[in-house]
C-alpha cells in the first residue's frame, strides 16, 4: 500500500499492469506436483464433506486469489452450488478449474430455491452457499435459507472466507475496538436520516454499505445529520485493482469524492468513528480507575463506598461548573485512609464494562 496525496492505493511489487494479474495462474496451479501429492491427504482429511450438509462459503470481494483451500475443496467436492448469480460464480469456477452444477438464489426468489436445496439435501447431496462477493447472509442472500435448512434439523457448517467490512476496519487504524455493523442503510432519503439520528450517539464505529449511485446523498446526509467533526473512512474498491481508501474529517467527505468522478465508482465501506465522550462517559471510566486502584488496598465493600462517594463529589462538581474537573493523579491515593494491605484470599472481582 502506497500514500498518494492522502490516498492510499493498492501498488502490487511484481505486476505492472491489469493484463499481469490476468496471468498469475490460480491457487491450485501454483502447487507442485509433489507437494500436492503430499498435502492432498491432509487437505481431504480436514475438508471431508458430510452427506446432506450445507455449506456456507465466502468468497473473495474483488481478486479472486482470495479464497482459501479449505473453501475450494468444498465447492470441488459438493453436488450442487446455490450461487447469488450464476454467471458470477462461474467465473470464479473457471479461474480456479471447477466444474460444477449450480442453481440461482437471490433475494426475490429465495423462498423458491429453498425448497430446491431442501430437496438436494434430502437425496443426500451436500451443497455449497454462495453469493457474488464476501459471506452469504452478511447483507446478501442466504438467511432465510440458512434458517430454513437449520429447522428441518440439517448440518449447516460455515467456511470463513472474505468480508468487507472488516478488511476496511483492519486497514482504517481505529483504535476503538468496539464497532456495529449496520449494513446497507435505507435507499429513501427521508428514511435514512432516520436511521441516522438512531444510530449517530452509540458509542461504537459504525460500518455501513453504499452502492456507487447513492454515495454522493449518502455522504452528504451523514455530514448533515451527524455532523461534521467526526472521522469518516471511505473504503473503495477492496482488494481490486483501483482499492481506495481515504481517511478524512466527514465535513470534507463530499468535497473529497465530488473533486473526481472516479472516486464515486465501485462499492463503498463507510467507517463512521465513535463521537466523542461525553463527561459522564469520563467519570465511569474515572469511577472504574477509581475502584481498581482502592481495591489494590481495600476490602470490597469500604472500596466501592469509597469510589462511589468520590465519583459522586466530582460529578456534582462537573455539573455546577458546566465542565469535568480532572483531579491530581495522586488524589485516588490521598482518600486511602486505611493502612495499606494485602488482598483476602479468594476474593473475586470482575471489572468488565465492555459491550461486545
């Protein structure tokens, strides 16, 4: 990955064009002989398929070497492949030397196709899910067949394979660690900046899905609505030969993809950092550094009473002087009026506030 004016595009080291990346042969070819010969036991000894199993497989996003082993012995070894678009799948079929049969499941005819795959399983054929790019049933088809398959008491076994959302957040260098992943938000505008003002105050990264069409009314009702001093990382084209990713303060977004027309092609990842934290958000995590730190010298109960009653004292402060009043560091220390000692034995004490 290389900066270019605050851009990052993807520049492979060994390939000089697109008609390059067209004459790496695929995975499979890449194996010598010998080696195929030897790993071939061990591949079909963890990737043995069970009869009337369901299979759900992701597929790459955009370069088409990235899919694991694991996922092409499934679809070399299934009976029939339930595949988004077909002509999709096949050439993903092609490029890795599969020939397989498949059948069409998409949104508007996926009741229909359930009962197909219904059938295939009960002959005792197992079958593989897929959709046109990244993991079926993550803002794609294949729910409802999931579910469906699932309560007829069927095997349903996921192969992990690629996701969008988290190959943009493991590249956008957001330290938060707690994030939701919402999907593609509604196409009418009024509706979406409802969805907007739900979503704008949790205190999580919010991931969201755009289509080139609607990114530009997108941007901009996400400026609006939320505001304009948060972060927002725009990540386009993943994996593929004109991968974008550009990080930038969300009043200067529209700006940003308005300046080139290009920058509005392909599909779109939008990481909306987490807005700030508030001051009561600053005095629970007071309250918590408070506690672990008495706790280091106290038992429990005169601990909490004593965390508590600082916590309270600052937080009338905060509140008569309209700001959080940050004591000295050593003031947790200074409230400790009993004789420092070791902990009693046994004792448990979970200090967890995360949200997962």
């Amino acid at each position: 990955m290389k900066p270019i004016g605050g851009i990052f595009y993807n520049v492979p080291q060994t390939f000089h064009n697109a008609s390059d990346l067209c004459r790496i042969p695929p995975v499979r070819t890449l194996i010598s002989a010998r080696t195929r010969s030897a790993s071939n036991s061990s591949m079909q000894a963890g990737t043995q398929l069970s009869p009337g199993t369901l299979y759900v497989i992701g597929t790459p996003i955009g370069n088409m070497r990235d899919i694991s082993l694991r996922s092409l012995d499934v679809l070399t070894g299934v009976g029939l492949i339930a595949a988004e678009d077909t002509r999709v799948t096949a050439r993903l079929l092609e490029y890795h030397s599969i020939k397989k049969k498949m059948i069409s499941i998409h949104a508007h005819n996926e009741a229909a196709a359930v009962m197909r795959i219904e059938r295939a399983l009960m002959e005792g054929y197992s079958v593989a899910l897929v959709t046109d790019a990244g993991t079926p049933a993550i803002s794609d088809p294949g729910a409802l067949m999931v579910k469906h398959i699932r309560n007829l008491g069927y095997e349903v076994i996921p192969i992990p394979g690629p996701n969008a959302a988290v190959c943009a957040l493991s590249a956008a260098g957001i330290t938060e660690p707690h994030f939701l992943f919402y999907g593609f938000l509604p196409a009418s505008p009024p509706a979406r900046r409802r969805e907007l003002q739900q979503v704008k105050s949790l205190p999580y990264t919010l991931i969201f899905y755009e289509a080139p069409h609607r990114i530009l009314e997108c941007v901009t009702d996400l400026a609006e609505v939320v505001g304009g001093h948060r972060e927002l990382i725009i990540a386009r084209e993943l994996t593929k030969l004109f991968e974008t990713i550009r990080v930038c303060q969300l009043a200067d977004a529209v700006q940003w993809l308005q300046a080139d027309s290009n920058r509005q092609r392909g599909e779109f990842v939008l990481l909306l950092t987490r807005p700030p934290k508030s001051a009561e958000d600053e005095l629970s995590d007071r309250a918590q550094h408070t506690l672990k730190l008495l706790l280091e010298a106290l038992p429990l109960k005169q601990a909490v009473k004593l965390a508590s009653d600082k916590v309270s004292r600052l937080s009338r402060v905060a509140s008569s002087s309209g700001r959080l009043v940050k004591p000295r560091p050593e003031s947790c220390a200074s409230s400790i009026s009993a004789p420092m000692s070791a902990s009693p034995a046994g004792r448990t004490t979970s200090m967890s506030g995360s949200v997962v």
